[in-house]
C-alpha cells in the first residue's frame, strides 16, 4: 500500500477549514433568525390554546399562539 504523504498532512487542514466554514454558516444563520423564545415556552403557548380550543374560550389565545 502506498501512502501519499502530503495527503497525510493535508487532509486534518482541510478537514479543519471545512468543519470551521459549517460552524460559521450555523453561527450567521443562528443571528438570522434573531432572538427566540424557548421551544418549552412555545410548547406551552399551544397547550394552553388547544385547551382553551377544547373548553370553548376565547380565541384570543388561539391566535397568539398561532402567531408564533
């Protein structure tokens, strides 16, 4: 078996440089997206609207939940 050396040193650079351009796409598309609220809090939104859906209250609370 031959081993190309210089593939040898180079691959862990372009590795590297690959894993850092995908780290940095996350990262702007992250600041894209802007401040969010938790998944949990947005979780409980829609609890709370399905079960005033179910009870027939207002819908008030169906429409906020919907707008997020």
């Amino acid at each position: 078996m031959i081993v190309n050396l210089g593939y040898l040193d180079e691959y862990p650079r372009l590795h590297h440089a690959e894993l850092m351009r995908e780290s940095e796409k996350v990262r702007l598309a992250d600041l894209a997206r802007g401040p969010r609220r938790p998944f949990r809090s947005s979780l409980a939104d829609w609890l709370v609207a399905a079960a005033d859906w179910i009870e027939g209250s207002s819908s008030r609370r169906i429409l906020h939940a919907l707008e997020q």
